[in-house]
C-alpha cells in the first residue's frame, strides 16, 4: 500500500515552539530521533550543515539550533527551557557544537550530527528537514536508512554478514517488518512496526550472541504507521465522485481520510482535533495578551486592531479585524516562542487558525462544525502534500502561505455549509492567486513579510470561499493547480527561497536590522 500524507503527521501539527517548523520543529525530531540511535547518555555533539545548503546561512535565526539543542538534551518541545537551551546544556554538561562544512547531500535542509556518548560510543547521522516538521534520518554511520519518526524501530548491529539465524525470524510477530543493510564491517537489521514491541521479545533479541547491539527507536510523530486501511478514492476527481455519489462533505471525507490513514476511530480523531483547535486558540489568547521576546522585529501589534476599531479609525467589519487581529496574535505568539501549532507550517501558522476561528466566531459556529473545518482543510494539505509538499527552501513560500490559503479556504466553504466540490474549488482559487510568491525573510527571523503574508492568504481564503460558495467557476482543478506549483518552483532561483538571500531579505534596512539584533 503506498503511503500518504497524514492530516496529523503531515499537514496540521505539529504543536511546537519556535519560529519555523522546517527549521525548528523537524530539526528537534531529529536530535530526539538521534538519542535513541546514540543508545546511551549524550556527552557531546557536534552538528555540521553544508555551505551550500539552505540552514547553513540562517541556522541560529531561524531555530534550527534551538530545535536540536532541545532534542539532543531531551526537552519537550512545549518546554518553557526551549527558550534557554544554551543555559540548559551547560548545567547538564553536554557540548553541543556547530560548524558549516561540506558534504554530500540530496536535500537543502540537511544536517549532519556526530554524537558522543557519557560511555565512550560515537555516531553520526545525516537526516533531512522536508517540510512542515517532516524529516528523514537517512544514514546512521554510512548506512542507508529511511526513519521518518512514525514507527516503532529497533536496530539490530552485527559485526559480521552471517545469514540471520532461523530462530530470529521465528521471534517476529507478523506486523514487524525488517530490512537488512550490509556495509564493509558488517550488517545492520531494521524492524518497523506499528505496535510498541513487547519486552519479551526485546529481551529474546538481545540474548541472540549474532547481535552486538539492539537499540531501540520510538517514534516522534502523533500517528503511528502501520495501520492503513485502503482509501475508497484514490485523487481529487475520484474524490469529488465518491463525495457526490455518498452525499459527503469535505470534513467528512477529511475524517474518512485519515481513518484510513491511522486506524484511528472517528471518536479518537475528533477528539486529536478538537485538542488541536484549543492549542491554536490559546495561541490566538496569548499573542492578544502580549508577548515578550528579545530577538525579534516586530513586538505587539495585534491589540491595535481592535483599539483603532472602538475609536473609528479603521473599518467596522468585524469579521476582517478579527481575522487581522487573530492570524497577527498566532504569529506574534510564534515570535515569542509560544507554544502554537504548524498548519502547515510555522511560518504559515498564523492563516488558518486565524480565520477559521474569526468566521466560526461570526457564524457561531458548534465545536462539531469547526472539527469539521478543519478536517476539510486537512484534506485539502493532505493533497497538497502528495505534490510539493511544504518546504519553502525547494519551493518558496507559495508552499507555505500558499498552501495554508488554500486551506483555509476549504476550511471557510465548510463552515459556510458548502459541498465538497465548492470547498474544494474554494482552495484551487485561492492557491492559483498565490503561485510563485517568494520566501524572502527579513532579517533572517520569520515575520517581515510573513505576517503580512499570512494576513493576505487569510483574506484570499475568505474571498476564495465566498466565491465558491456563491457558485463561481474555479476553472483549473484542485489537481493542475497542485502541479502548477511545482513547476513554477523549478523557474524560481535558489535565492528566494528562503536562503535569506533575495528578495526584501538583501534590502539595506533588511541588513541593518539584522546586523542590530545579532549586536544584541
């Protein structure tokens, strides 16, 4: 069965802290995914990106060195400590060391991490950040190996390339699958599965004298893989069918989706959801109330919407400051290193909560129907995220703010009462407006243009939705529209996705404000 972006793994979450879920959030599911690998207490680290990588310019600013300080010193990541893993490590008496060097790699967002034990043993694995918090560890120790942080693992190392014994394979339950990887020194065998593996047969592999080491690997992602049952459509038209045909709406296809997708009951993921929402909205509260954090550009804001409008100095519409004033407090929540949640990304994290909770506010909307909301935004990622997916470092930020539009959008025609055709016309308007948008922060942080940028995808959702739902033509199938991305990512150069170096990122007052916050 072939794998597909779950709703949970791959597009709304994760929850997080700091500036960029590509930067920050995978980077810390590497480092945690690492401290199993290392198998035994952390001395010291040294973490290498390559210079002609994309973390290698901005690695400090945009978070990457907080997510792997707090994974290689065993923080959750909503841990206040986040905010101070330099103070952290030290009173720990772990080492951690970065440097730009060279290596091969096949990713932008690539890092390489050289890890010593409290015991004497060393490791080093090269893992990927692809996007919205997904990663990939793809060697241990020259090894090729695909860990994604979304299975149940254990390593078995043996110091030679003996066939496994009979016995070994008598041990495994039939939902454990293995692979086995063979270097110059001997073979490792790598077991996945969906269930934690009991400690009776742990304790059965460790006393098998063919293996010198068994290190176990548990996983970093909300849904474990493993338990997928076979969706009844298999693409957007197929989809649009399927929905007509059984009389279904976008959230309820959403919902069907990632039952498939996890084995998980519609009680359980409704329920994820529903936790979701209130980790959004508390972020909504907390950027309202204020938030205080040095190393930023922009401090509060969003309170000034809602004072200009009591005073009438703006507009009266409600609807639209509630949604400035919502999707700027998410951002200023992240900028503060706040807990909030990627959706589908840090840097777009401000769009579709925002807006889904200032429509579902004025339509009064039940906790049933913005479950569903975001269900049909999920479904909506979920898509996205088989074509392009959510890195703006391959694809510029029409692959964050554009694809978080798109959501919203989906999202919105639901709320409206909209079929699942119109939500779904609803995100193809509301993408087709943003292709090609540039990733070009200032100064380095992710809030000059973001902010606006999310602002602006918020408007464009609502807009897009109200088309929709009134019966406008999308014209371009969600589908082409998905493909269009990706091809216009391929004409963009390497400079305006975020490298930091293109776009309003190389501006002079750019330079001067970065210049100003790294003197502090």
């Amino acid at each position: 069965m072939t794998k597909l972006p779950g709703i949970f793994n791959d597009v709304i979450g994760p929850v997080m802290r700091g500036p960029s879920s590509s930067h920050t959030a995978a980077s810390w599911r590497i480092a945690r995914t690492c401290l199993d690998i290392l198998n035994e207490p952390l001395k010291s680290a040294r973490i290498d990106f390559d210079k002609n990588g994309a973390w290698a310019p901005n690695f400090r600013e945009q978070g990457t060195a907080m997510g792997i300080d707090g994974g290689l010193l065993g923080l959750e990541i909503a841990d206040d400590r986040m905010k101070s893993t330099e103070a952290v490590a030290e009173e720990m008496g772990i080492s951690i060391q970065y440097e730009i060097n060279s290596f091969p790699t096949k990713h932008a967002n690539t890092v390489r991490l050289s890890l010593v034990g409290k015991r004497g043993k060393k490791t080093q694995v090269l893992a990927a950040s692809l996007g919205g918090g997904s990663f990939e560890i793809q060697k241990i120790d020259d090894i090729e190996v695909a860990i994604c942080g979304d299975s149940f693992e254990i390593l078995l190392k043996k110091s030679n390339s003996f066939p496994l014994p009979d016995d070994f394979k008598i041990l495994l339950p039939d939902n454990i699958s293995y692979t086995e990887k063979v270097d110059p020194e001997g073979k490792w065998v790598q077991l996945k599965s969906p269930n934690k593996i009991s400690d009776n047969i742990l304790a059965k592999l460790q006393a098998l004298s063919v293996f010198d080491e068994v290190i176990q690997i548990n996983p970093v992602m909300p849904i474990i893989s493993g338990n997928e049952t076979d969706l009844p459509f298999s693409s957007v038209s197929f989809m649009l069918v399927y929905a007509e045909k059984e009389n279904l709406d976008l959230g309820e296809l959403g919902l069907l989706y990632e039952q498939c997708q996890s084995g998980l009951s519609e009680t359980e993921l409704s329920e994820k959801m529903q936790s979701i929402i209130q980790t959004i909205e508390k972020s909504i509260l907390t950027g309202l109330a204020g938030t205080d954090y040095s190393d930023r550009i922009l401090q509060q804001q969003s309170n000034r919407i809602h004072e200009a409008q009591k005073k009438g100095k703006i507009s009266r519409n409600a609807l639209v400051n509630d949604i400035v004033a919502n999707v700027t407090a998410i951002m200023e929540a992240k900028s503060g290193m706040e807990v909030i949640v990627a959706n589908p990304t840090a840097g777009s994290c401000g769009t579709v909560g925002g807006v889904l909770k200032a429509v579902a506010d004025d339509l009064n909307a039940s906790k049933e129907e913005k479950v569903k909301a975001y269900f049909a935004a999920g479904l909506a990622g979920a898509y996205f995220a088989q074509g392009p997916g959510f890195s703006a470092e391959e694809h510029g930020c029409q692959v964050e703010c554009g694809a978080a539009a798109g959501m919203a959008a989906a999202g919105i025609a639901q709320l409206f009462g909209g079929t699942a055709k119109q939500a779904i016309g609803a995100a193809s308007m509301a993408i087709q407006n943003i292709i090609g948008m540039v990733c070009d922060p200032v100064a380095d942080r992710v809030e000059v243009p973001c902010l606006g940028k999310n602002v602006s995808a918020a408007m464009n959702a609502l807009s897009s939705a109200t088309m929709a739902c009134a019966g406008f033509n999308a014209v371009i199938p969600y589908d082409e529209v998905i493909q269009t991305v990706s091809k216009v990512s391929l004409q963009m150069p390497p400079c305006v996705k975020c490298t930091g170096l293109g776009g309003l990122a190389v501006t002079p007052t750019s330079q001067r404000l970065k210049n100003e916050l790294e003197n502090k």
